[in-house]
C-alpha cells in the first residue's frame, strides 16, 4: 500500500513543477518534498523522476504513477461528493416483506420509480425470521414483517394491520368448519402455513378449532411460490390460510370460499430497521407508500 501522503507530494509536485512551491503548498520544508519523493521511488521501486539543473522530468514509470495520483485525487473528491448528497428522490432502497403484501408493494413501487427516475428498488419477498436477519447483516436496509422483533438491535414501527383468511374451495361453502372438515379437505402447505394456521385457529373464537394439531392435519400439496398456493385450493384440492392481500390478487377469486370467522383475525405490521442506524433520505419518500398500503 503506497503511502497517500507521500503520492500528495508527488502529485503536487508534478503540477507545480517546482519543489519549493510544493513545499509552501503543503507547508512542508524542500528537503521533505525531496524526502517523501524518494521513498516513493523506493515504494514503487522504480525511478520516477531525472533530475537535470534543478528541474525534472517525468519516467514512464513516473507517469503511471501520476495517472495513479490522479485517479485517487478523483475519486476521493467523488466520495466527498456523495457524503455531502442526501437526495430523498434518488438512489436504491433495500427492502423486504412477505410475498403477500408484495403483490400490493412492488406496482406501487414502480409507479414511485416513474415519478422519480432516479429511485431505484430492489424488493425481497421472505418470511418474517429472514426478514430480520437479512436487516442485522445490512443485506437490506428495511423490512415490513408480522412480528415485533425482540431484539434491543432492531427498532419496530407500527404502519397498520392485515386480515387473515381461511381460504377453503368452494364446494365448502356455507359449510360449517371444524376439525372433520379440514381433515377431509386437506392442507396445501406452504413456508408460512404453520404460523398462519396457528394464528387463526387460536384467535378466530371457535372452540372447536383452538384445539386442532396442525402436524396431523393431512398435507395434500405443498408449494413455496405464493402465487401458486390458491391455484390448487382453487382446484379443489386443500384449504390454507393466508393473507387477505394474497387473495386479493389472485386471479380465480370466485372458486374459493373463505370461511367467516365469529372474531376477526388480524396481524399487526411492523416496519424493522436497524436501532442506532440512521437511513437516507429516500426512505422517508416510501413511508407514506408504506403506511397506505397497510391499511
């Protein structure tokens, strides 16, 4: 690693032409010009400069290093330059929620992206453990999860709630719920099924279903793509829960039944970012988009 003091002198140097005015310039003495010359030299190995009648010329070798000068110069005024911007209507934001409330995210973004051309997304749809992980590595920057997390490292922001829905084919229809039916019907399981169903069995107000052991109910599909999940409820094939958001979006609404609960079942949204990090400016210019999407 060359020493950036020493390439500052040679830098100057070159631009001046004169060891003295590199000298006043950097309020060094002559010989401490001469001296930080030559252990670049030794640093490079290589002569860097001919010397002739108190002037000098530049090396090949000299003029690579030159290049190199420059280059870093550059770069650093860049770097100073971006530290200085903070525009909230340009750059990237790193964002993840699950694959249900992006089918309503990810359109908004982009319509977000049209009104400012230099806003830039990228969106990972993951479950909620993910979601925190991925914040703690700085992977992304915010998530919109399901969970207060407990964790002293995190901070949660409430934006709203989402409905949960035991979503049946609809020969079921108007049919009472309980734990012969669902054995009958079977579950299309999926990476957030257990907590879903967990959730909903226990909050929904019918006894009957408190006491059901999700690992026993009969699994009749499973499938990690969420856009494909009501395709085989839809088809007759299973019952499952999910999102009211997911529904919402699929394409064949009308062959699915979703049962009514005797008390609303709901999940708060939290937005997750780091505690003690402070984030750019272009994530106050989603919030909005955040909060209305959530309610």
């Amino acid at each position: 690693m060359i020493n950036p003091q020493w390439l500052t002198t040679f830098k100057t140097l070159i631009d001046t032409g004169h060891f003295t005015q590199t000298a006043d310039i950097l309020h060094m003495t002559q010989p401490g010009v001469s001296q930080h010359i030559k252990k670049l030299e030794q640093a490079c190995g290589y002569q860097l400069i001919t010397r002739y009648n108190k002037q000098f010329e530049l090396t090949e070798q000299g003029m690579l290093v030159y290049q190199y000068a420059q280059q870093q110069t550059q770069q650093y005024q860049t770097l100073i330059n971006s530290l200085q911007t903070d525009n909230p209507h340009a750059g990237i934001c790193k964002l993840a929620c699950s694959g249900s409330f992006a089918l309503s995210l990810y359109p908004q973004l982009l319509r977000l992206q049209q009104q400012y051309p230099q806003l830039h997304f990228h969106l990972e749809a993951a479950p909620n453990h993910k979601i925190l992980q991925d914040i703690e590595s700085n992977t992304i920057d915010m998530g919109i999860v399901t969970q207060s997390p407990q964790n002293n490292k995190l901070k949660a922001t409430t934006i709203g709630q989402e409905q949960l829905c035991l979503v049946l084919p609809l020969r079921y229809k108007d049919t009472d719920v309980n734990l012969d039916l669902l054995t009958d019907c079977g579950l299309i399981d999926h990476p957030d099924a257990e907590y879903y169903l967990t959730k909903y069995f226990s909050s929904c107000g019918q006894t009957d279903l408190v006491d059901i052991k999700i690992e026993q109910l009969p699994i009749t599909s499973y499938i990690n793509q969420l856009n494909q999940i009501l395709i085989a409820v839809a088809e007759g094939i299973g019952f499952t829960v999910l999102p009211q958001s997911a529904i919402a979006h699929f394409f064949d609404k009308h062959k699915l039944y979703i049962a009514p609960p005797l008390t609303a079942v709901t999940e708060k949204l939290y937005i997750i970012q780091k505690q003690h990090r402070q984030l750019p400016m272009r994530y106050q210019t989603i919030m909005p988009l955040l909060a209305t999407i959530s309610h």
